[in-house]
C-alpha cells in the first residue's frame, strides 16, 4: 500500500485527568483521537490524530437511519516499570473486518490502524492509569456518513480511534454477579448480525438488561433465538461452566461473538491442564447440574471485566446459586494469570502482549506528521 501520513495535530487545551482511585467506565476521555476518512472510488485517506472534540455530521448520514456502524473494545496497560503494553490488539482489528464484513463495510489496513493506534496511545500515554485493576479502555469504530436516505451500503465512513481511563467494569470489582437467564426477548438468532460486533446487537438487549436490574440482576444470560434452549453468551460476556471438573463454553455458532479474551482463556485452561470443551450447553443441562451438585463455577468473560465470576444465575423464578456465591479457584486463577499477562506482571509464553515504544520523540511529535 502507498504510505501515509498519520498527521498530529495536538491539543493547545488539556483536561484534568480524573481521580485514577476513582475511576468510572467509559465516563473521561483523553485529549487526543484518531480519525480517517472513506470516500468511495478514492478509499480511506487523510489519517489524523487530532484534539479529542465532537463530531460534525449532516442529519441524514446514514448511521443514525440504518445502523450501519461496528466497533471494538481493547485495553493498553502501564507496567510497574512504567511500559506500555496492548494484548493482542491484531485480534481486535481482525474481528473488526470481520464484522465489516457483515455490514458491508469496506476493510481497514490492519496494519495502519494498528500503527495509528499506537501513535495515539504515545500521545496521550499520561492518561494511562497505574494503579491496581485500571487500565486505558480503547474504543475503535466505524460509522456511516453519507448524506442519504436510502436503505444501501454507504459510499462514506469515517473509522475513530478514542481512549478512556477506566477502573472496574463493575462496580463491585471481582466479586461474583447475578444474571438472569431472559426467556422472553432475543438478542440475535443464526444468520443474523450476532458474531458481529455492531451496535444492533447491544441495542436490542436493553430492554431485557433493563427489566433484570429492576429485580437485582446486573447482566442478562441469553438463549439461542430459534429454540430457546441453549446458551449463548451474556449482555458483555462470553460464559463458561465448570462441571464436575470440566470446563465447558457455548460452541461459537454464527450468533456468539468471538470473543478475543474467551479464546485467550481456552488457551490458558489448556496450558493449566484444566479440561475444556465447546460445545452446545442447553440451560437444561446447567440446571442439572446444579441439582446433582456438579456445577462448581460459572464466570463471563470479556475486555471490560476480563473474567467475571457469577454466583448466582435466575432461572424459572428459581435462584442457583453457584459456588456458594464466592469466587472459584479456577476464576481466580484464570483472572490473576490473565490480567498479569496484561500488565506485565507474569510471563507471557503464548506471545500476546504488545509493547508501545516510541519511535519518535514528542520533539518529532510536535513537528506535525508521522510517516506510516
């Protein structure tokens, strides 16, 4: 491909940074973001790192009518020695295409919005939190931008890079969480959009999300949408079950979203020698479990919470309370060894972790441009 230039233009007018004890997810953003543009015959052109501000759009561009639009979610992380590290941040551009794909959005270079990414995180690298658990959330997405009403692909995109400062994803930290297993509503179905990461998909949970909080319930647990039966993933998680000694996790199927941690953590229970399957779990088999006293613990897992231990699963106004409501042995080594390939703190023999160097010094950064 011919090179680019990645342009900077820096902000003259930086925020304060939140308190990193006390940070909230996806509330601050940092002052700088990274933008290019598609124009149909042309492709994508004009790659810029600009002041984080609003966005311009004219009322009819066809994101806001027909939804065509797609995102990711990954983290960077400080070390204690103060590197920068991203894990496996060429998944996350992967997926990315692949839900293009879906949407019938044309492809980004991999490789350019991998370099782009990490210019940005090199200019904003002081907003990476450092203390225990935090992280700098990064969000890249697509959106249609041509002005049209009328259901086709859009002839304009622009794809964005933004980045937050989280802490915990949930507000009670690693402490197991109740789920609902929704037996009303559909997410998705086979054929559908599900293994693509779009917005539809997170917009037609919410009601279901909404209705289990009410009665204390932090996440809802979907079923497949043709036959009501079996498992499929949670609101922000993929999920897995230890049952009587085995790991289990729902086969991915055309509706589940390939999650980039859940096959992070299939890698890692085989290195632990842990058995572990895929395969289809029907909500049935779960609630045998718990009757016959096998099921020893259940945990999502996702970017934002990383692994989420889940003590108690609602199911046919029945509670099943898993483990006692405590965290599992094997959660929380499966957390502690994950998050410590993250952040530096643990070996990492599988060759995930990404360090962020700088090759250029923020004298060169002011200057205007980079070359990619």
């Amino acid at each position: 491909m011919t090179a680019l230039q990645i342009k900077t233009t820096l902000s003259t007018n930086r925020k304060p940074k939140p308190d990193p004890e006390h940070l909230a997810f996806g509330r601050n953003f940092t002052d700088h973001m990274f933008i290019v543009d598609y124009t149909e015959g042309k492709g994508w052109h004009d790659p810029r790192i600009i002041p984080y501000q609003p966005l311009s759009l004219d009322p009819s561009s066809m994101v806001f009518h027909y939804g065509q639009t797609v995102f990711e979610g990954l983290k960077a992380y400080l070390s204690k020695d103060n590197q920068i590290y991203l894990f496996r941040p060429d998944r996350n551009f992967k997926r990315l295409n692949h839900s293009n794909d879906r949407l019938c959005i044309p492809h980004i270079d991999e490789d350019l919005a991998l370099e782009a990414l990490k210019q940005l995180i090199l200019v904003d690298k002081d907003w990476i939190p450092q203390a225990e658990g935090t992280s700098l959330y990064i969000r890249p997405f697509i959106i249609s931008t041509e002005p049209h009403l009328g259901v086709a692909p859009s002839e304009n995109y622009q794809f964005i890079i933004i980045l937050s400062p989280v802490g915990s994803y949930y507000k009670e930290g690693l402490k197991p969480v109740k789920i609902a297993v929704e037996k009303q509503y559909v997410r998705t179905v086979v054929g559908g959009t599900g293994e693509a990461k779009t917005g539809g998909n997170y917009a037609s949970s919410l009601k279901a999300q909404e209705i289990s909080e009410k009665v204390g319930y932090s996440q809802v647990l979907w079923l497949d949408g043709r036959e009501n039966k079996y498992i499929e993933e949670v609101g922000s998680m993929n999920i897995f079950f230890k049952i009587n000694g085995e790991v289990v996790t729902p086969a991915l199927n055309g509706s589940i979203l390939a999650g980039i941690t859940r096959d992070s953590i299939i890698q890692l229970l085989k290195h632990m020698n842990v058995p572990v399957s895929e395969r289809k779990i029907s909500i049935d088999e779960i609630y045998q479990a718990y009757k016959d006293g096998v099921l020893e613990e259940a945990f999502g897992t996702g970017t934002a919470a990383v692994i989420s231990p889940i003590g108690e699963l609602y199911w046919n106004d029945e509670k099943l309370v898993v483990n006692n409501g405590e965290i599992g042995k094997v959660s929380q080594e499966l957390y502690d060894t994950l998050t410590g390939i993250q952040n530096g703190t643990k070996p990492d023999p599988f060759g995930w972790r990404v360090q962020v160097t700088p090759e250029t010094t923020v004298k060169e950064m002011h200057s205007g441009s980079f070359v990619y």
